[in-house]
C-alpha cells in the first residue's frame, strides 16, 4: 500500500506558499529600494544643475543645505509641503 | 485585469496559509480521533497505556510493511522503466 501522507503535503503546500509570500515581499522591497535611489540620484543631479555644486564636497554641501534648509522650508509654498 | 500590489498579493497568500493550516488542524483532529475510536473499538481496548503498549509493540511491524511495498513499488517501477 502506497503510504499517504495528508498531512505532509499539506505542510508542503503551506511552505511554499510561505515561500512564496517571502519572495513577492522581496522582490517589492528591492524594487522601492531601486525607486528611492533613483530618486536621490535625480534629487543631486537637480541640486548640482540649480545651485551649482559641482566643486564642493559632501561635507560642504551638507553645509550650505543647513544654512538654507530652515529658510526653505518656513517659505516654500503649500503645494510643495508635506501632507500629513 | 490590473495587477495588485505586492502587499495586497501578500495578504492573499496569508490568507490561503491560514486556511491551508485550518485544514492541517482539522484534519489532525479528526485522524487522531478517529484513528484513536477505530483502535479502541477494533483491538477492544480501553485502557490508554495499554493502548500504546500496544502500538509500540507492532511499531516495527508496521514501518516494514510501508518499506516493503514501498520497495515492490519501486522495482515495479524500474522493471517498466527497463521495458
């Protein structure tokens, strides 16, 4: 008699679909991760281009962003603020 | 038919585990209730420990039985395979 194994091949159907749900969360997470680095990316490229950045380091951008950043952000105008 | 997010695509597949485990659950249940009645009633026994007595004793039995037809299988298997 062939053995059965009900229970077994259910626990292998709930792996894999485990698995399964594992790899669409994955492969969702890589893709925002690659969305939000492309993002950045354009982020400095627009920064370089509009402030002209191209000769200063990181530390020093950082700099002139601290000396802006609470200029901007009490005067940029609603539609470009965050919502809560 | 527009694709769904990967999180709502998530939740689906959670929610075909529940029930797939519900299933595993219910069907655990009724086996070892019933496995356990159809021993009681056919090997006349009431007694729990005896019972095991009992199964332990036949243990060795029962796995030879699976692992010879499970062998008779396979050679079966391999003779039509040589045809």
């Amino acid at each position: 008699m062939d053995k059965k194994r009900p229970i077994s091949d259910l626990q292998k159907r709930i792996e894999q679909l485990e698995e399964r749900k594992r790899q669409i969360l994955r492969l969702a997470k890589e893709r925002e991760r690659k969305k939000r680095a492309h993002r950045l990316i354009q982020t400095g490229a627009l920064a370089e281009k509009y402030f002209e950045l191209e000769h200063l380091t990181i530390p020093e951008r950082e700099e002139l962003f601290k000396i802006f950043a609470n200029y901007i952000n009490e005067k940029k105008p609603d539609k470009f603020k965050k919502k809560e | 038919m527009a694709r769904k997010d990967p999180l709502s695509r998530a939740q689906e597949i959670e929610e075909q585990i529940k029930k797939l485990q519900e299933k595993q659950r219910k069907y655990i249940e009724r086996a070892q209730r019933e496995i356990g009645q159809y021993l009681m009633e056919t090997w006349d026994i009431e007694d729990i420990e005896q019972a095991k007595l009992l199964i332990d004793k036949f243990k060795e039995e029962a796995k030879k039985y699976f692992d010879s037809s499970q062998n008779t299988e396979e050679s079966n298997g391999q003779k039509t395979s040589d045809q």
